[in-house]
C-alpha cells in the first residue's frame, strides 16, 4: 500500500484557522474527496490525516470522516498535552482505531523551548500509555529543543514534518544540517520528506533546489526512517499534488525497488501501526 503520510481537510471558516493566507486557494473546503481524486492519479492508496488547528473538536471531526472514508487509514490529532487531564481526553480519542498520534503547533510557540516545559514533557510522557506517535512540527531554531526532548523520551516514537522548514528558498544550509544529523543520531526518530515546496520560491522552484535537503535527511536517517508526505492542499500555494509526489519519486528512483517501497509506505505504515 502507497501512503501519504501528511495531509490535511478542513471546512474553511477564517475565525478557525487564522494562519490561511487570504486570498489562497487554502481558503476552501478541502475534503476526502477532493484529495483521492488527485493522489489516486499518483497511485497512492491512502493517506494520514493531520490537525490544522488545535482542537479537540477538529480530532474527533477527522476521526468522523476517516469512518466514511477507507482513504483516510490514520489519523493526527491534538490535544492539550499540558493539561491535568490529558490522559481522559486521550482515552476518549484512543477508542477509536484510527487514531494514531497527537501533534502540537510547536512553530508557532514564541518560547523556542516550549518543548521543554515540564508540564508539556509530561503529556508526552502520557502517550506511550496509548502507544500514539507524536508529530515534530519545528522551525529549525526548534531543534534544539527538539533533541534533548527525544533523549529525554527514548521509547517515545516522533516523526519530524516537513524535515523541520529549511530556508531552502536562500539555500541555507546551516545550522539546520547539523541539527538534523543530531536529531537522526536517536532510532526514536523518523522523518517527513514533506512541505519541501512551500518552503521554496513558490512560482520559481526547481527540484534541483531540493537535492541538498533531501542527500542530508536520507543519509541522516536512512532509507528505514523516511516517508513520504504530500502536505496537501497546502502544498498548493506552490504546486499540485502530482509535482510534489513526483519530485520525491524522482529523488528516490537511485534507489533500489525495496527502497522506494518503504519511502512510499511501508515506513509508514511500520511507524504509525497501521
């Protein structure tokens, strides 16, 4: 089975999701069936739903459509890891077998070690109870953070999206390269070739902008630990979802059959418990 293991759907209302740029094609309904339409035409089979906003309403909503749609075989949602109650609301969600992991807007935390509050640590100490993963969504300057997170939490599972947002519209490379070799350095790891082309010149890109981006996380973390993400509808901004998957099967087509398997499935499906 090909997974896309990053993607989106919201019912568009700007009071709920303040970050959508105005005047975007984001500014939609985007929904199961707009999406099978156009990653069918990839050959992907499937996908991982993931929160656009924070809300445990919307988790429950995405957990709702993945009931009516067979597309949809996980399920990203949030909830308040630095609350008391945390363990309830997690249970409630945890019921349902298409939950598999929680994220939280980490990017947008003005504190960059907002991750190392003792009270978000210990929500995520929470989730192994429930065997959910957790979602890395960082800027590089988050990094940091983010490492001695996954040394504190060595049995936690994380997947880092988007490949943490380089500059890749300047080409910069560093610090983020470093930060990237040390995060991978931890087998609790793994990573979301994902969001690469937002982060780029949307109307100017090229892939051969990507390839130094994309030679460091694969060696960093090898061909066990990467999986394909589409971050649709968002990738929009900057192309369609057949550009997007292209550019990684591009990249990937030097490696072997067994390889490409794993990047466009199998390591997804091993990481989210599928």
């Amino acid at each position: 089975m090909r997974i896309d293991s990053h993607q989106h759907f919201w019912k568009y209302n700007q009071a709920e999701y303040p970050w959508i740029g105005q005047g975007t094609p984001l500014q939609q309904d985007w929904l199961p069936e707009d999406l099978e339409e156009v990653a069918l035409e990839s050959g992907i089979d499937g996908s991982i739903a993931v929160q656009a906003r924070q809300s445990v309403e919307e988790s429950r909503w995405l957990l709702q459509l993945s009931d009516m749609s067979p597309f949809i075989k996980g399920v990203v949602g949030w909830v308040d890891l630095q609350a008391l109650t945390v363990a309830e609301e997690l249970s409630s969600l945890w019921s349902h077998k298409k939950f598999v992991g929680v994220r939280h807007v980490v990017q947008e935390e003005p504190d960059s070690q907002f991750m190392l509050r003792p009270e978000f640590l210990r929500g995520l100490g929470v989730l192994k109870q429930f065997n959910l993963a957790y979602d890395l969504l960082l800027f590089p300057k988050q990094l940091p953070a983010a490492i001695q997170v996954v040394q504190q939490l060595p049995e936690q599972r994380f997947v880092l999206d988007h490949i943490a947002k380089p500059v890749v519209r300047a080409g910069v490379l560093t610090p983020w390269r470093e930060d990237i070799r040390e995060l991978a350095r931890h087998g609790n790891v793994w990573c979301k070739i994902s969001g690469l082309i937002t982060e780029a010149r949307w109307q100017g890109w090229k892939k051969e902008d990507f390839r130094p981006y994309l030679d460091i996380v694969f060696e960093a973390f090898g061909e066990e630990r990467v999986m394909f993400g589409s971050d649709w509808p968002v990738c929009l901004l900057a192309g369609s979802y057949g550009q997007v998957h292209e550019l990684a099967a591009d990249y990937f087509r030097q490696c072997a059959p067994a390889t490409q398997e794993k990047f466009f499935g199998g390591n997804a499906a091993a990481f989210y418990r599928l």
